[in-house]
C-alpha cells in the first residue's frame, strides 16, 4: 500500500460539479493499493496517517485532532519505466482496493481522525493548497 501525505491549509474532492469531501487543514491523503495487500496493511497505514508527524510544531493528526481527506489513487502504481505509456498492472483492481480503501477510512475513524473522502473509481477533481510545502510517501512493510 502505497499514500501521499500532503499537509494542507485546504483540500477539496469534487465530483460531477459537486463538493463531496472538503477539509480546512490537516492532510491529503492519495491511496494506492497493489494486489498483496491485506487488511493488516491498511491498520499499519491508518495509524501512520495519524501518527506521522507532519504537522506544524512536529505534530500528528491525532495530536492535534486535524482532519484527513482521503482519495484512492490506483495511478500510484503505475509504472512508465518502459517506453512512453504507462502500465497499471501493480495496481489492485477495485475489488480488491475499494474494500482496503474502505478499511483505511474506517481505521482512522476507529481512532477518532476526521476523515472526508473521495469517491472511488469515480472521475475526480482535487484541489489543494499546501503548507509547507510537506509531502511525504509512505509505503506499507508488506509493498
């Protein structure tokens, strides 16, 4: 499992001309998930999300109570190593990755993070303004 952390001022997911999951502050989260991955994965990820400290003074989302948008991301396993196509063959198809996504979200939940999310397999657009800028890349031990 793979995810992009971005701390933001604001984030937002729009589908179909409609604002679906909107955070002020906190962290942008794009989740990717390949075909090992188990629901282990996804508990490791929700408790790196929350714990990672990316936050101002060195805090994590669940120091500080900030909240989380998360958006499946199937384009972070691509690979365009060969040629000028890329290929998605590492990413998990949507019936392994929706139910793994689902798991993040809800982890976090369970953990008492505010989470706004995108809707998946959906056509999105994303907006953000960084803070920072900090972005980091986490990867579950198992990827």
């Amino acid at each position: 499992m793979r995810a992009v952390l971005q701390r933001v001022l604001s984030a937002s997911v729009t589908v179909g001309g409609e604002v679906v999951g909107r955070i002020d502050g906190g962290l942008l989260v794009l989740l990717g998930v390949t075909h090992t991955d188990t629901e282990a994965d996804a508990a490791w990820m929700a408790r790196k999300i929350r714990d990672t400290r990316l936050l101002r003074d060195e805090q994590s989302v669940g120091d500080v109570g900030a909240s989380v948008l998360l958006v499946s991301q199937f384009t972070l396993y691509g690979d365009a190593r060969k040629g000028r196509r890329p290929t998605w063959s590492a990413a998990a198809p949507g019936s392994v990755s929706e139910p793994l996504y689902d798991a993040v979200c809800a982890e976090l939940e369970r953990l008492g993070t505010h989470v706004e999310r995108g809707v998946f397999g959906a056509q999105m657009q994303v907006a953000s303004v960084n803070d920072g800028p900090v972005t980091l890349l986490l990867e579950s031990p198992a990827s």
